[in-house]
C-alpha cells in the first residue's frame, strides 16, 4: 500500500512528465488496438475464404506417363501405344462409389455424360457454303460427337461447376426448378438449341438411343454460354448449344436399360486434407484405378483469392512490430531521463531506509498505473476507429465476396438476388438444401475488440512497461545514497 500511495503522489507531482509518457502509449495502444484487430479480422476472412473452396480432389489422365516411352518414328512403338491407349481400364459408377469409401474422403458429386439423338428436336448446326456442317465442339465429350446431344447428368448443384463459374448462365427457369431438377427426367437445354427448335418452359423434347428407344423430357430452364467461353471456331454456335443438362439419375436409368450406351463420369471428391493426396491416390490403384490416371487438386486455386488479405495480414504485423519496437525504445529514453531527473529524491528515499527493492517497484508501479490508463483510453479510441480502418483497407475484398455471391446466385436463374436479404435468404437455401456451395457475402468488416484483443493489448502494454523500467530497475541498483546526496551539495 504504500508503495502504491507514494507512487501515486509521485505521478500528481510530475504531471507534464506523465502526461507526455500517456499521451505516448495511448498513440502505442490505439495503434496496436487497431492493428491487432484488423490481424484477426484478417484472418478470420482467409478461413472464410478458405472453407467457401471445398478440398477437391479429380481424376485426370496423365499423358505423359504415357507418352513417355512413346516413339513417334517407329511405327510398331505407334501400333504398340495406340493399343496400350486403347486398353486404358475406364472406371463407372461402381468405382467412383468405392473410390468415395475412403476415410479421407468426405463426400463426392459427379457428372454423368451420354450421347443421343433427336426424336421431336433438331441438333442445331447450319451448313457451311461447302457443304461440310459447321456444327460445335463437344469440348470433354468429343467422344460423343457421333451423336446429336450430349446429355450431361449432374449429380448435386454442387457438381455444376459450368454454372457456379460463371460459364453457363440460367436466362429462364421455372419456379419449382431447383425442387424437382434432380429427381426425374427434367433437363435444361441452351438458348440457341431453343431458338432453333422454337422451344420453351415447360415444352418436352424426346431423345433417342441408337437402337430406337425413346427417353422424354422436360424442359424446366434454358441457360446459355458467356461468349468468352464460347469456341472460337467457324461455327454459328457455341459448345454448349446441343449438350443438354439434367440429373445424373436420369442418365443412369437410362443406361441402366441400355448397356450398349457409352458414358463418360467425371468425379469430384472433397477431401479432409490436402495433405492426404499421395495417400489416396494409392488407395484408389489399390481400389482398381488405371495408373495411367493421377489426382489432381484445386489448392492452388482455393488459396489464390486469399493472396491480397494475407498481404494485409502480414502489413498489419509489420506495422505492430515497428510500432512495439520504436514505443519501447522511446519510453526506455524517456525512462532514463526521468532517472537521472530524480536521482536525488532517490538519494533521498535510500537515505531514510527506503529499500532498493520498495523504490524499484514504486517507480514500476507509476509507469504501470500511468499505462493501465492510457491503454484504456487508447483501447476505447481504438475500437471505435478499427471497423473504419479495417474496412478501408480490405474494401476490394469486400467487394469480390458480395459479387461472387451475387453471381453465383444469377449464374443459377436466382433472380430475387437483388431484392433484399429476405428474398436472397430463402432462394440461396433451397440451394444450399442441394449441395451448392455458397461464397459468403460481407458487408462490412467486423474488426471487433474482443476479450482477445484485449488481453493481447494488455500483454503488450505490460511488456513495454517492463523494457522500459529496466532503466530505472537497473539504475536504482547502482546508485549509492551516500554519492547522490554530496553531488547534490
């Protein structure tokens, strides 16, 4: 107690000298507040970021594995790896599921692609002056290119990678769409393929196997192509305009009923960690995979958009290092004058029996009350300054998060976007109900002074206390009471 009331009486004695002390980690504490605030804001958006990406692992053959030991001069090592090419075990449904058995994997969605012909409907293309069919490019089902339409079956909303990045766009869609798309035979169809046919909502279109068995469907939405996306070959339509879109269940009836039908299956599974990859993969060879195919991720994608905020993370550490490391040395100056201003009083205070361990704590306790003080304020000035600072600088960041939601809703005919969270909330959940990966949209940043801040706040404020009482610990040590006392006279 009584160091404390002498160490108060000393600071109302010496207020200019306080005050600038004060005014000095209040400037420290609003800037750490704020600094500290923005690292966890920052932080918590790189795992928002991160989560909105999930961990996706596909299956990707590897050419050059095979085409290592490939002789295009030698025409038997040609015949050789055209056989070696054609006798690449495929996988089927079957193998995707048992590939999914996995702990490392979480869950998995698919495309299912099958080639048919027209019944009722015309595959659009338009013959050039040459008389060749200026037709499209089927892009990945090439091998489908026999047939009129590729009819592409999804497995979830998740699985429809062309409409959440932006390369199809819904244009029309009925009101029940995304409750009955993935249960029946329900398709959408591209904007050109139904301006060629004069189709509609709602119209039914039949499609036939080779071996004449008919398959109707109906027609729910018509989406089209982004032109960036488009071929750019000689062609009046673009890739997507005969691939019809549907169910993946839908595709399985059929080829459940018809074996002689050729289909293509492209797998995603979303794993627990990246850093399971190598072992997975060996699971699957294990499981029957083909070793001409190779896992791929999308890491490097799901870690690119969080680029600029790890950018303003590591500003924000090196703002709060310099920040710490200039304070500490101008209050350890400041310190040591303070010191050799009051040397006397310390004489004096030794002379009358005051031990050097009492002194050493009075004089810590002063520059800790002063600081317990300034850091409350600055703690308080800095909480309300933080949400403004911290929004200023990730402004581009809030900005991509609200029109990657907003895309990815009118990417998917959810044209209640914009007309207030309401409205979003209940479009944008009977999406997520179907597996559709949301990227979550800011409106503001929170940089909240939380118990968090706080107590890191109050760590830092306590160790500049201490480096900048070493000076007056150190010096109380050495000073003789005796010596101090007759430089005075």
């Amino acid at each position: 107690m009584f160091i404390l009331k002498n160490a108060w009486i000393s600071i109302k004695r010496n207020k200019g000298r306080n005050i600038l002390i004060g005014i000095i980690i209040l400037i420290i504490a609003c800037a750490c507040t704020i600094t500290l605030a923005i690292k966890n804001t920052a932080k918590d958006l790189i795992e928002s970021y991160k989560s909105a990406y999930d961990k996706e692992v596909t299956i990707s053959f590897d050419r050059a594995n095979m085409m290592k030991e490939f002789d295009p001069s030698d025409a038997e090592g040609r015949e050789n790896a055209k056989e070696k090419f054609d006798n690449i075990a495929s996988f089927t449904i079957s193998d995707v599921e048992s590939f999914a058995n996995s702990d490392y994997i979480e869950s998995y969605y698919y495309t299912y692609g099958i080639g048919l012909n027209g019944n009722n409907i015309e595959k659009a293309e338009i013959e050039s002056n040459n008389g060749m069919p200026n037709g499209f490019g089927h892009g990945k089902e090439n091998n489908m290119a026999s047939t009129d339409f590729t009819l592409t079956g999804y497995s979830s909303l998740e699985a429809m990678s062309e409409f959440i990045n932006g390369t199809y766009t819904m244009n029309e869609i009925t009101d029940n769409a995304w409750d009955i798309a993935f249960d029946g035979n329900y398709v959408f169809i591209n904007q050109e393929l139904a301006d060629y046919n004069d189709l509609k909502l709602n119209d039914k279109i039949k499609l036939e196997s080779d071996d004449g068995k008919t398959y109707e469907f109906e027609i729910i939405g018509i989406f089209k192509e982004n032109e960036e996306s488009s071929s750019e070959s000689m062609s009046m339509f673009s890739n997507s305009a005969n691939t019809l879109v549907t169910n993946a269940q839908a595709v399985i009836s059929i080829t459940t009923s018809n074996e002689d039908i050729n289909a293509t299956i492209n797998p995603t599974f979303i794993i627990d960690s990246y850093d399971n990859v190598e072992k997975l993969q060996d699971e699957f060879y294990e499981k029957g995979l083909d070793e001409n195919f190779v896992l791929q991720t999308n890491e490097e994608i799901a870690l690119s958009g969080v680029s600029s905020v790890e950018n303003i993370n590591s500003f924000a550490t090196t703002f709060l290092s310099l920040t710490l490391i200039i304070g500490g040395i101008v209050l350890f100056v400041i310190n040591m004058i303070n010191i050799r201003e009051r040397k006397y009083e310390i004489g004096v205070l030794r002379t009358i029996g005051i031990s050097k361990f009492k002194l050493t704590m009075q004089f810590v306790s002063e520059l800790v009350i002063v600081s317990l003080i300034a850091l409350i304020i600055g703690a308080g000035i800095g909480a309300v300054s933080s949400k403004g600072v911290s929004n200023s600088l990730l402004e581009s960041e809030i900005n991509s998060s609200n029109e990657r939601a907003e895309e990815i809703g009118k990417n998917f005919g959810d044209s209640n976007m914009n007309n207030g969270m309401a409205n979003r909330g209940e479009n944008r959940g009977k999406m997520l109900g179907k597996g559709m990966p949301v990227v979550e949209a800011y409106d503001s940043i929170d940089a909240v002074v939380d118990i968090k801040v706080l107590l890191e706040l109050l760590g830092i404020g306590l160790s500049l206390v201490l480096v900048s009482s070493i000076a007056s610990m150190v010096s109380i040590q050495r000073f003789s009471p005796l010596t101090i006392l007759k430089e005075r006279s």
